[in-house]
C-alpha cells in the first residue's frame, strides 16, 4: 500500500473549452492528507469535490457542479491526476469549462511533473472489490470485478473504417499511464460537427486539440497510436473512476461505453458495499472528507 500524494507546488494553465470555446484558466494547487480533489469555482467561490454525486450532463463530457456552480470536461484532468496516482489537489477553475490543450492528458501530466508530487504521512485508502458489479444500457455494459491490481479491458465499436472494432486490456499503473494512455486524444466525426455546434458542442474543437475523421481518413494529421480511439476511451474511464473518490483495486471491463455509464459503475459501486471492502488507511475516516468553507483556509492547509 502506498502513502497518499499532493503536488509539490501550484501549477496553472491556460486555453480555451472544447465545448464552449471560452477561455479559462486553471490553478492546481497543493492539498493536505485525506482532502481529496476538489474544484473551486472562483467567480461563484463554490468548492465542488470531485464526486459522483455532483456529475451533471455526462452526454459529450463529465461535468461536475454544486449549486450554481459547475466546472465542464473535468475528465482529461482527473484521469492524468488519477493516473499518476496523485490523490489531494484543490483545482481552481477561472471559467465555466477545463481547457482542452491538445485533446489528450500529457499537457497535464507534463503540469504535474513541474509541479513535482509529494508524499503525505497517511497511507491511501482504497476500495478493493471482492464480488462483481454491472451495470448495463443496452448493447452497452462495463463490469467491475475482483482482482490484485487494477486492470482495465475496454471496447468499442463504430461504424467508421478507421475506428471500426478495438481493444485495449492491461494493467494500468503511472508508467503505462503515461506511455500508453496520456497521449492519447479526443476524437469526432466531420458529419456530426454541424449536430453538435447547433447543440452548443464542439464550439472549440479544432484540428490542433481533436483527431477528426471523415468516412474515409483521418484528416487532422497523424495517429499517435494505431488504436488511438479506444486508449482515449480508457482515458476519459480512468478520469471518470476518479470521482470514486479512492483509487480502485479491480478489473473494470467496458463495452461500448462512455461517460453516463462510466458514473453508473461508480454510482453502483457505492450503492453496493458487500461487494468491496476498504484497505489501507484509516477506515474511521473512509468518505469524509474536510471541505473548507473559504479558499484561504484551503490554501493554508495546503501550505
């Protein structure tokens, strides 16, 4: 079992929303033992844990909000956070949505590895499955399962011949994270940009942060994986796990999945502790995290 993380000083970027096409600017900042990740909005100076519970609209993105406050594609951020295994960080948000950078995780992780990560003196809790759990919506499933590590096998499926049918199963740990999954980008369809920019969607998606594909090519430049498409869809879980809360111990299957149903396996999960058990850390303390009524106090604590 290992000790709980933070990083080492505060890091911001900077850059415009996938969907919104808005500006926005991000703080990540240092945070104390057993806080967990946390937004603060700052225009509605409203904290909002990373938590299932306040998942909203979970069609095109994860969105986490509290109030009237709300913080949009939160995923790309949670999944590097969560994928190098950092465990309290309170991120402020300057903003309605988290910038998209180039579509993937690596600008974030690169953010990370400036601010450099710490070791805190509590050991992390987690959540270790011991029976399986599925949820399902039509064709669509995923299933959490006993096992010594977590591991992920997901799969999807499109009617396009160059995303077609893929798979991507292994062990997930920081290195594979980084090498494997971070890079790994968003990706649209040319026939689906007029639907989404009349819904509201996509307003800042671009060839430079979004691999696009028509019916026949991808057409915003290279690949950085053969099967680029489905390691972004274990991406966006590894960020959607995040709001677990604890780190995973578990094989999680996925087939033909996306956000809603990434937050339904982590809605039943919860709903369901016969079949997990807590390890590590102080199990008194499991699901109650401290969340300070103001910014400064939260600052403080993390210095």
């Amino acid at each position: 079992m290992r000790w709980q993380t933070t990083i080492e000083t505060a890091v911001s970027e900077a850059g415009i929303g996938l969907h919104s096409g808005l500006e926005s600017r991000l703080w990540i900042r240092p945070a104390p033992a057993d806080h967990g990740i946390v937004f603060y909005h700052r225009a509605k100076q409203v904290f909002i844990p990373a938590q299932v519970d306040h998942t909203q609209n979970l069609g095109y993105a994860t969105r986490v909000g509290l109030g009237e406050a709300a913080v949009s594609t939160v995923e790309h951020l949670l999944s590097a956070l969560n994928g190098l295994g950092i465990d309290n960080a309170l991120i402020e948000i300057e903003g309605e949505e988290i910038p998209i950078l180039d579509g993937s995780a690596i600008p974030f992780v690169e953010l990370i590895d400036a601010a450099g990560i710490r070791k805190l003196d509590r050991p992390v809790t987690a959540i270790r499955m011991t029976r399986p759990i599925e949820v399902r919506d039509g064709e669509k499933w995923m299933r959490a399962e006993p096992a010594a590590v977590f591991s992920v096998d997901y799969r999807i499926s499109f009617d396009n011949p160059i995303v077609g049918y893929q798979r991507y199963a292994g062990v997930i740990d920081p290195d594979v994270y980084r090498q494997a999954i971070a890079p790994a980008r968003t990706f649209g369809f040319l026939k689906d940009v007029t639907y989404l920019k009349n819904q509201g969607l996509a307003l800042g998606g671009s060839f430079t942060n979004c691999v696009v594909l028509d019916d026949r090519q991808v057409v915003s430049g290279e690949l950085r994986f053969p099967d680029e498409f489905v390691r972004h869809k274990v991406l966006d879980l590894i960020g959607d796990l995040s709001l677990l809360e604890y780190p995973l111990i578990g094989a999680v299957t996925a087939h033909k999945a996306g956000h809603a149903l990434h937050a339904a396996l982590v809605r039943k999960i919860l709903a369901h502790p016969e079949c997990w058990e807590i390890v590590g850390g102080d199990v008194s303390g499991a699901f109650v995290m401290p969340y300070p009524l103001d910014v400064e106090a939260t600052a403080a604590l993390a210095m």
